[in-house]
C-alpha cells in the first residue's frame, strides 16, 4: 500500500462524513430549540417596531409649534 492510496482513502472518508452531517435531520431538541429561537426574535423584532414607532409619535409631539 503506497502513500497515495493512504491519503485517499483519509480524504474519501473524510468527504463522505461531511456528506452524511449534511443529510443528517436535526433531533426534536434542535428543531425545538430552533423554533423557540425564531420565535424570540420574531417578538423581538416586534418589540422593536414598536418602540420606534412610539418614540416617533414623542418626537412628532415633542416639536414646538410656530
């Protein structure tokens, strides 16, 4: 066995692992994790929304009147 066939055959394996985490579906606990993420951003995008238009409104009331 020479060198080349060494080194292949590390490198074939090597690529048919990341094949296979690639294909792999992520477990009840990731998707899970994965929903309670999307959903604490979701709320807090819409937190976010909202503070800016509330504070859009104080500006527009803030404004001295000529």
């Amino acid at each position: 066995m020479g060198l080349r066939n060494r080194f292949s055959r590390g490198r074939a394996t090597r690529d048919t692992a990341d094949a296979r985490e690639r294909r792999r579906t992520p477990s009840f606990r990731e998707m899970r994790a994965r929903l309670r993420t999307e959903k604490a951003e979701a709320k807090l995008l819409e937190t976010e929304t909202k503070i800016h238009e509330e504070a859009a409104r104080l500006r527009l009331r803030a404004r001295p009147r000529r």
